[in-house]
C-alpha cells in the first residue's frame, strides 16, 4: 500500500508539471506578435519596392545624429513614414525614387508635403505640392527637409541623389526655431519669392544658418582663418577666386594642416573642374587628393563639408564657387557642435 501511494504522488507531480508547461506554451503563443503581422503594421500602405523594406523607427534617439553616404536615404526614408502632419523639402534635383514614392503616399494619408527644386530632371508631375524655382542669375540649390515643423534635415544630397553619390547629411531632433526658417523658405519660394533670409546668419539651436547670396562665404573664409591646427574637408566643386579658397590660402600659409578630398568631374570640355583651385592649393602646402573611386567612375564624392579644429563644422549644399557664393540659392550651417565635429573628423580620417 505504501508504495502504490508514492507511485500516485509521482504521477501526479508529473501530470502537474506538463500543465504548467502546457498552460505556458498556450500562453506565449497567444500573447506573441505576429512578425508577419508587425512588419505590416510598419510599413502600413507602403507595400512596393523599397517601401517595403523600410520599418518605422529609427534606430536612434540621439537629438543630432550624423549620416554618410548609403545611410541617408534610408533615414530620409523613415522620417517621412513617421511623419504625421507635414514634411517640408528643398532640392536642387528632383527625380522620380523611393522617396518620392513615399512622399506620394503620405500626400495620399492627408499628411502636408511641399517640395522646392531648382531642377525636375524628369518633367514629372508628383502627387503632392511641387515648385520648381528660378533664381535670377543662378540656380535654386539647397538642400533640406523639415518634418512636422520640429525635425530638421540639412544635407548635401539631392532628392534626385542615387546610391552611387556619397553625400552626408546631419539630423536634428526637436529644433522648432531651424525648422520655421526652413518652412518660411519653402513657403516663400512656392510664392514666387526669393527673400533675402539669413544672409548675415540666423543663430538657432542646429548653429547659425546662411542663405546665400549673403554672407555665409564671409563666415566660412573667417572660420578658416581663425584655424588653429587643422581643416579636414570634402567637398565636390572648388574653384578659385571666392572668399572661401582665400581663407583656406591663409590657413595654410599659416601652417594649419590642411587636407581636402575632391571629385574630379569633368564639364562639357572634358577637363576636370577642380584642377586649377586644386593645384593650385596642393602647391602652397595642402594635402590634396581625388576621391579614388569617383577618377575610376564608380561613383560621384558630393560632399559639401569642413570639420576644423575637431570643434566646429561647416556643412550644407553650397560648393566652394563663387556662383555658390555670390548667384545660386544655397544654405549653409556652421556648427560648434564638437560631437558632429568628430563624426565628421572620423568619416574623413577613415574614407576610403
């Protein structure tokens, strides 16, 4: 008798066990999310291409983060998808991509898009509010978007830009101050007006904001020549006689140490644009060089940046030219902002 009840007990620990194990597996499998089902959610009504592939946050909370090269789409990307009430843009470029399309959607959903382009390299008709920008003299180039009247975009890419373009781009949340004076352009310009906005420079939480014409090659040529140790820069175009070349003259003559990467695209002639700022910085002491893969055609180096000093940046869309400096629409950022320094300082140290 003893023994047939130590058996029941045993068998009954075991039926409790398998229970409890039961009752967990039920329970986990209907209380856990579906991935199918969440991807879905993400991506609401983006379902074609590379909508699909786009999930709905992004992967920082940072209030400024830096983006490079292949990076800047995707997050272009997914800002728009979040967005819920507006999204502001201006482009030299305009083409039919993946951003556009997302754009069309959100216009579609009732959110408020505007794009300015200086440029619509395909003549198309989007789906949301669209103007294309005469300048007199120039061209309409700048390049940024604001979302939901908080969230700001400068960068040196076109909306038009593929991933064979290695641009950079800085993203900075909750700047409400920034992104009225972007908003205001956008604004202005779909008016027919070109105003003269921060041509001495607005001060504001993302750093001091230029349009050009206006002073913002004054700024950048003295940023340079209150350089102390280095200038690190990337930069698409150059060309001589513009405050910007004489102030980076100055920083190296100086003894700053000055290193600049350069496309060498060439114009309608077939010689390379950038020779002759090129040489002629290389011959009073700068560390010069083309962007290896752009001389082997593998891809176009469009940045528009100066880290200096490891403490202050320059960035937007303006070229080193005097059409960017005195005839195109540009907007430029300068930064005290050491951590978008040194993000921008490691990308150059580390370009390959």
């Amino acid at each position: 008798m003893g023994k047939k009840s130590i058996n029941s007990a045993k068998y009954a620990r075991k039926a409790e066990f398998l229970l409890i194990v039961l009752t967990s597996f039920v329970l986990y499998f209907c209380l856990k999310e579906n991935p199918d089902e969440r991807k879905e959610e993400a991506d609401g009504t983006f379902d074609d291409g590379i909508i699909g592939d786009v999930e709905n946050n992004l992967d920082t909370t940072e209030n400024v983060s830096v983006y490079f090269d292949d990076d800047i789409a995707e997050m272009i990307e997914k800002m728009i998808l979040n967005a819920t009430k507006s999204v502001y843009a201006a482009t030299y470029t305009h083409s039919e991509n993946g951003i556009t399309e997302f754009l069309e959607k959100q216009a579609e959903k009732g959110i408020k898009i505007k794009v300015a382009a200086g440029k619509n390299k395909e003549k198309s008709e989007p789906d949301y509010e669209f103007s294309l920008v005469k300048v007199p003299n120039g061209i309409y180039h700048p390049k940024f978007f604001v979302f939901d009247g908080r969230d700001v975009v400068i960068l040196s890419a076109n909306i038009s830009s593929d991933r064979t373009a290695f641009n950079n781009a800085v993203l900075f949340r909750n700047a409400p101050e920034a992104a009225e004076i972007l908003e205001d352009e956008i604004d202005d310009v779909f008016e027919g007006r070109i105003v003269r906005r921060c041509e001495k420079g607005c001060q504001t939480e993302i750093g001091t904001i230029f349009f050009n014409p206006g002073k913002g090659c004054v700024r950048i040529r003295d940023e340079f020549m209150s350089a102390k140790s280095s200038i690190k820069a990337g930069i698409y175009t150059l060309t001589q006689k513009n405050p910007v070349i004489t102030g980076l003259k100055k920083a190296v003559r100086r003894g700053v140490k000055t290193s600049i990467i350069a496309d060498n695209w060439q114009g309608n002639d077939g010689k390379i644009v950038n020779k002759k700022a090129f040489g002629y910085l290389e011959s009073i002491g700068a560390e010069m060089k083309y962007d290896e893969a752009g001389m082997k055609n593998e891809r176009t180096f469009h940045h528009k940046f100066a880290e200096i000093d490891e403490k202050t940046v320059v960035f937007g869309s303006m070229n080193w030219t005097s059409s960017g400096c005195y005839r195109n629409r540009e907007i430029i950022v300068v930064s005290k902002d050491e951590k978008i320094a040194k993000a921008f300082s490691e990308y150059f140290d580390n370009f390959k």
